[in-house]
C-alpha cells in the first residue's frame, strides 16, 4: 500500500532505505496513529527523514502522494475564530457565471467591511450556507469560504481560488525556500555576477604569477609570492515574500535564492508576506513565535548594503496603503511607511517580480509598489536581472 509513497520519496531525492521504511510500517501496525491525517504525516516524516535538509523534499514527495488527505479534517481549521466548525463544512461549491460575478458588489471599503465582520460575529447564532449577509460557505456574503465576493474575508478556507480576500483569518504555514536547488541557476548567477565588487580581504592567500614572474626573473631563483585572495565584497540584503500568490512562483524564487547564496559572501535574507511591516523572520515554521523586528533589520545593516525584495506584489491596496490592512494580523503602521523606511536606509534598492511584466498594468498593487520604487522593479527574467543588477551597481 505505501510503496508507491516510498518510491515517491526516493525519486524526490530523499534518502531513504528499506530500514525507515519497515520502521514506518512497524509504527502503523503499532496503531502509533488512527485516523490523523497531521499525525500520520509526522510520524511518516520522524520515520523516513534522518537529516533536516531532506524536509523540504519530504514535504513535496508527501503532498504528491496523499494530496487531497489533510481536506479529510477541518478541526484545526479555525484557531482563531470562535466559530462553530460545521459552520464552514462546505456541502458543495457554488459556481457563478461572469456576469453573476460582476453584479456582486463590494462592501464599501475596508474599514466598513472590518466593522460589519465584528458586527456579524456578535449577531450570528447558527451555520449559514449560500447566502449573501452571513459568514458561510457557497455564498455571496464578504465572510466565509468557497463562495466569491469582490472584497471580503476568507474564513476556514484551506487556500485561496479566486484571490480577493483583504483579509485571511486563518492561521497559515508557509515553507522555506529550498536554498540547495541547482537546476536553472547557472544562468541566474551569471546575471548576478554583475553586482560583483571585487576586494582583497582576509588571511587566505593564492598565487601572485605576475609578481612570483618578476620577482624570480630580478633575483635569478624561483621566488614565490603571494597575495589576499579576492573575494566578493557586495553585501546584499535580500526579503522574500512567501506564500499566497507567491506558491506559483516557489521554484524560480528558490533557483534565485540558491543562486544568490552561492554568489554572495554576505548575504543576509528574511521572509515577510505581501508587504512589508514590522515584523520580519528567518524561518517560516517560526513566523509567529520567532520575528524579528523590522526596526532592528534597520538598525543593524549599514547603508552599504544592496537591498532586495522579491515579490509578485499582488495583494489588496489595503495591504499596503492602510494601517489595519494586513492580510494575516493588524498594522500599527502602514506596509508603504516601512517600504519607504527601508529604502531611506538603503538607497540601493531594487523589486524583483516574479509576474511577467506585461501584466503588471492590471493590478493595482503592482502600480502602487512600482511608485514606491520609482520604478526601480524588474520581471524575474535574465534579462530582468542583469538590468535590475545594472541599477544597483550605480
């Protein structure tokens, strides 16, 4: 029955042997877990991945093999929300036609969506389905899943279908980036080799051949000299939107990464979602209980550093105009305050969207970052690249 998902593990480069996976049969046949979707994926992890690296790869390899098994629960679905789950146990998904579609209209802005939510969670006393005012399921309301509003509130959805929600009031896990990937790369660090800075530093040393040449041809016997090796002394520091819009993107951004951290001896990188704010964190499975905050990002790296952010920078104008309009949590601040902060402190500065550029002119929120940057954003394109590392060798 599981051969196929060890096969599955094996052509996904994980190495696992006929040892893990008896010790994973012995573990099921123990009845170790019944009926657990999250609990079958750990033990299945605990047994088949002995080094940490191979996680990423894991995961891929797992959802290949029993995608479709964590819809069989919805309990851990809302945390957050103090809300029945049956509410949102959707019976089936309702499909709107275009023009259906256009005769919705939105609430009438963010603040008054906000408001009407919390008047709904007071007033709202059993389960809805397909309706246009309560929070459900299949409906037309701005509150719920598997329905459609131009501008709403996605609630106990797994993700997201048609990419309006202002608001996502689940709790999300995102990955990391894999940073060993190599397919692709050799073209991406060819581009980046034009942010290259050349320096002499440190103690290792190579062979001087002009001067060992001049200095043995002067004195009649082999002399042998040496020098500092030369080392790329481009600092870059690189933030890197995760999840949502940006699963699409995942392999290209991690060819970027692995290739960024090959070429760049200081390189410095964090993760954030949609747009910038006050928080900031190096490891998604630590995104809520370990951020770092974004004004001690500012104040540890100097202007000298070359400042990147790679997004498709596609989220609601809310996210990055309005206080409050995080998608995920509530903003003191709003994500342009940040952005603008950030490029006051690193003037060499750059966006790179992974979006093709010719549909760029159809959000909203692509315009809105394009302005932050005074136009200083590239497509995710070797030609892209080399432009966008051009500008910041300026």
């Amino acid at each position: 029955m599981f051969i196929p998902f060890f096969q599955t593990l094996r052509d996904h480069a994980v190495p696992v042997s006929l040892r893990e996976y008896l010790s994973f049969l012995e573990a099921l046949k123990a009845d170790l877990i019944t009926y657990d979707p999250e609990g079958f994926y750990y033990l299945a992890r605990s047994a088949m991945v002995k080094d940490e690296r191979n996680l990423d790869k894991f995961d891929v390899a797992f959802a290949k093999t029993f995608e479709g098994l964590d819809q069989i629960s919805l309990d851990q679905m809302l945390e957050k929300v103090d809300l029945p789950a049956d509410w949102l146990r959707s019976m089936a998904e309702k499909h709107l036609s275009e023009e259906e579609k256009a005769e919705i209209e939105a609430l009438g802005g963010f603040d008054k969506l906000m408001e009407t939510l919390k008047k709904r969670l007071e007033e709202q006393k059993e389960r809805h389905e397909g309706g246009n005012k309560w929070i459900g399921t299949r409906g037309t309301s701005p509150f719920g899943a598997d329905g459609y509003n131009p501008e709403g509130v996605r609630i106990g959805q797994e993700k997201s279908r048609h990419q309006r929600a202002v608001k996502v009031w689940d709790k999300r896990e995102f990955k990391n980036f894999d940073d060993t990937v190599e397919l692709g790369t050799r073209n991406i660090k060819v581009a980046l080799k034009r942010l290259r800075k050349w320096a002499r530093t440190g103690a290792h040393e190579e062979l001087d051949l002009d001067g060992t040449i001049r200095a043995t041809a002067e004195h009649g016997y082999l002399d042998v000299k040496v020098r500092p090796e030369r080392r790329n002394a481009v600092k870059v520091l690189l933030f890197l939107d995760v999840g949502g819009s940006m699963d699409p993107h995942i392999k290209v951004v991690e060819e970027l990464f692995s290739a960024a951290k090959s070429e760049f001896k200081h390189l410095e990188y964090y993760y954030f979602h949609n747009c910038l704010y006050e928080g900031v964190w190096r490891d998604n499975k630590r995104r809520w209980t370990e951020q770092t905050p974004t004004w001690e990002v500012l104040r540890t790296y100097g202007p000298d550093y070359k400042c990147i952010f790679v997004g498709d920078a596609s989220m609601s104008p809310y996210e990055i105009a309005y206080p409050g309009g995080a998608n995920e949590h509530w903003n003191e601040e709003s994500g342009q305050t940040w952005l603008e902060r950030c490029r006051n402190q690193w003037t060499s500065n750059l966006w790179i969207n992974p979006v093709p550029e010719k549909y760029w002119s159809y959000t909203q929120s692509i315009k809105m970052m394009r302005e932050i940057f005074e136009d200083n954003m590239v497509p995710m394109t070797l030609a892209g690249l080399e432009k966008g590392m051009k500008e910041l060798t300026r």
